[in-house]
C-alpha cells in the first residue's frame, strides 16, 4: 500500500482525483484533509462512502499539529498538495487567506514532509506563476517566473519553497504546472461553470475586457491522468508542464456554450476588465509528452459538451451552492458598479 496524503482533495481538481485514481489503483490509500472552505465540497466525494482507501479528515492544511498527526497515524508516505485559494478575483478583492494557505500552509506541509522522509511531494501548481504572455509564444519550464495576481505570486513563492527543499535538502519534491482546467465539479466562480450557470437561469453573462484574453483550456480528467504519471514517474527537483494546446479567447468558449444551450447571444455583457488581467496563457507540454509519455484524449468540443452535460444533469449541485454565500460574493463582484 502506498499511504498518501490529499490535500484540497474536496475541491474541484483534488475530487475528481481522488475519485478517479482510487477506480485506477488498487494499492493506493488516501487520507484526504480538506478545510472545507467555501470551495470544498463533500458531495463532490459521496461515491466514496464506503470505500475503505479514503478517509474524509476536514483541517487546514496549516495546523501543524494536525498534520503531524496525520502523519504518525497514517504512516504517510506521499504528499500530493492540491489544497490553496484557487481564484484570482477573490484574491483581487482580498488576499491574505491566498498567502495563509498558498505559502504558509505549503510550509507547513513541507516542514512535515521532511521530518517524516516522505518518498515523495507533489505540488499541484499552475502556468499563471509564468505571467502573461504576448501574441505568440509558449510557457516552457524553464520561462522565469513572473506572476502578476496576488494569486499566482501566492503560487510561485510555494513552488520556489518547494523548489528550495529539493535544493537544501535534497526532498524528493516534483511540481505540475497546468493549464485553465473545466470539467464536473468546477465551482461556478470560475469562467466555463460560471457562464454554463448564468445562461441557464437566463441571467447576463459578464465578459472582462474586451473578451478576447486567451487561456488554454484542458479537461479535469487529462490534467489528472498526467498528475498521477509524474506522480509515480516524475524525476525529484523537477518541474513539468501540464497543457493540451487548445488556446481560446473567452468571448469564443462563451459563444460555444450559449449555442449548445440554445439561449442568445443577447445575455452577453462586457464589463470593467479585471485588474492586472492576464492577456494570454499558452503552455509547452512536451517535456511530460517525451519524459512520461503523457498526452491529453479529452478534444475540447467532446469533453466541453459532456461538462455542459454534467451540469445540465446536476442541477441539485450547483442550486445549493449558489443560494449559499456564494450570492454575496456574486454581488460583490459583479455589482452594479462593475458594469459599463
Ligand atoms: P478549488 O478552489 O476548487 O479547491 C481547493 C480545495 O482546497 C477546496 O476543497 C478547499 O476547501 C481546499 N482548501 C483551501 N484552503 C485549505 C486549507 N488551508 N487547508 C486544507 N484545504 C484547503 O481549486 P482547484 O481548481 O481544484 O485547484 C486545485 C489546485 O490546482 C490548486 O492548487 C490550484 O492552484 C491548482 N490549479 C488549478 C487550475 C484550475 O484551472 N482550476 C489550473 C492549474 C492549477
Ligand atoms: P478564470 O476561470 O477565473 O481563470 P483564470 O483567471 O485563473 O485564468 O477566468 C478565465 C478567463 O475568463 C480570464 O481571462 C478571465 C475571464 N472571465 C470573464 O471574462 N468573466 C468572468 O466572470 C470570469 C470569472 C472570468
């Protein structure tokens, strides 16, 4: 058995890990520690009732005590470290919990790893620790470093920690660095869950800017899949790419979802762009193609309908979250004085 650490195991991308891998591997055992914030979910995790590989345990990732804990009870052996604040607007409006859990958090993780020899430590990062790119070009692991939200600079001093364990200590510590992801699950802050929601209970859809930012967009399930290979294979000290080369402007995806559903062109509405909005994201991934021989089976159009899909058939997920706090959030973001 290998006993494994989750982190964020609750959320969007840390879920459908979980549930994925724990269908893929037989001698995986997980503890899966999730604060709970307004992102984690635990319906997200309700397949996994009664599987006896996954303990559910809700803590933050920043209380020493419990992590030490964890770590004697379940003889840990590997970190994977998916828990952080994950939205840049939030991280825009205020961001201090984004420095409490993105470095400090990872801090204390680390620091724990290391007391335990862990095998190995895995830090789920992103391309938005690489800035923003102009009209051409790719990210490649070796594009210095140069984030520009507060989120993303959260993600890059965890990743250069990290980095520096591997350096001082020689901690055997890999890093992903992925691309926008949509798929089930995703909280409807983000763009894709966001605009799939709004158009279906007829409401505006609020585009930043003049639409035309680009990110390139990758299904949860093919960011998962490279995960557990550089997991398993990836070599310590190092950083791979995770992308599927499919760049689109925003205005474009939301367009696709308003034709797949039907619903008009009319509910478009541009608003004040976001502050310090990150032009364009575009990765290389071919190190983990020709390292790990991974490569993305999701095509945007086939697994962009099946996302709709899932959200049409999983309305009862989404009611509840947002007649929750997330109403205020909303309010805050997209208030009145917000639009043109
Ligand atoms: P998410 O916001 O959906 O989920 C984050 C999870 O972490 C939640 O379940 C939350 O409760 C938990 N969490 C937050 N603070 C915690 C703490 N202090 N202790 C324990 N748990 C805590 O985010 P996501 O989209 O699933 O992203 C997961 C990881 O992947 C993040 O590290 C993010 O930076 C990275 N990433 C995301 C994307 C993307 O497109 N969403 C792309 C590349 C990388
Ligand atoms: P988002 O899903 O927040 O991901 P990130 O900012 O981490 O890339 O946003 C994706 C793109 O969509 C980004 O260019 C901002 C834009 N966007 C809008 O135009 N309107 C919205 O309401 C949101 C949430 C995002």
């Amino acid at each position: 058995m290998k006993n494994i650490l989750v982190t964020g195991g609750a959320g969007f991308i840390g879920s459908n890990y979980v549930n994925h891998i724990l269908k893929e591997r037989d001698d995986y055992f997980i503890v899966n520690l999730d604060k709970l914030t307004y992102a984690g979910n635990l319906a997200n995790l309700s397949d996994l009732k009664n599987d006896t590989k996954h303990i559910f345990v809700k803590g933050d990732i920043g209380n020493r005590q419990l992590v030490t804990y964890l770590f004697e009870k379940y003889n840990i052996e590997y970190v994977i470290n998916f828990a952080a604040e994950s939205h840049v607007d939030r991280s825009i409006l205020g961001s201090y919990e984004f420095y409490q859990t993105n470095v400090i958090g990872t801090n204390i993780l680390l620091e724990t790893a290391r007391r335990f020899s862990v095998k190995k430590f895995l830090q789920i990062s992103t391309d938005e620790v690489y800035g923003s790119l102009g009209s051409s070009g790719l990210f490649t692991e070796s594009t210095p470093i140069s984030p520009n939200s507060p989120y993303s600079s959260s993600k890059a001093g965890s990743d250069m920690m990290v980095q520096a364990f591997y350096h001082t200590y020689n901690m055997p510590v890999v890093i992903t660095r992925c691309s926008n992801n949509y798929g089930p699950y995703q909280f409807p802050e983000k763009l894709i869950p966001l605009m799939i929601i709004n158009a279906l209970n007829n409401k505006q859809l609020p585009v930043y800017g003049d639409g035309m930012n680009v990110r390139d967009w990758i299904y949860v399930i093919d960011h998962n899949k490279a995960i557990n290979l550089v997991f398993e294979n990836g070599r310590a000290g190092e950083v791979y790419n995770i992308g599927a080369s499919n760049e689109m402007p925003n205005i474009e995806i939301i367009k696709l979802i308003l034709k797949k559903l039907d619903k008009p062109e009319s509910l478009i509405k541009y608003v004040t762009d976001r502050l310090g909005h990150d032009r364009r994201y575009a990765i290389d991934s071919s190190k983990i193609q020709n390292e790990l021989g991974w490569k993305p089976e999701f095509h945007f159009e086939e697994a962009i309908n099946k996302t709709i899909d899932w959200y049409l058939a999983n309305k009862d997920w989404w009611e509840k979250i947002i007649s929750g706090e997330y109403q205020t959030y909303y309010d805050i973001q997209y208030g009145k004085a917000k639009v043109h």
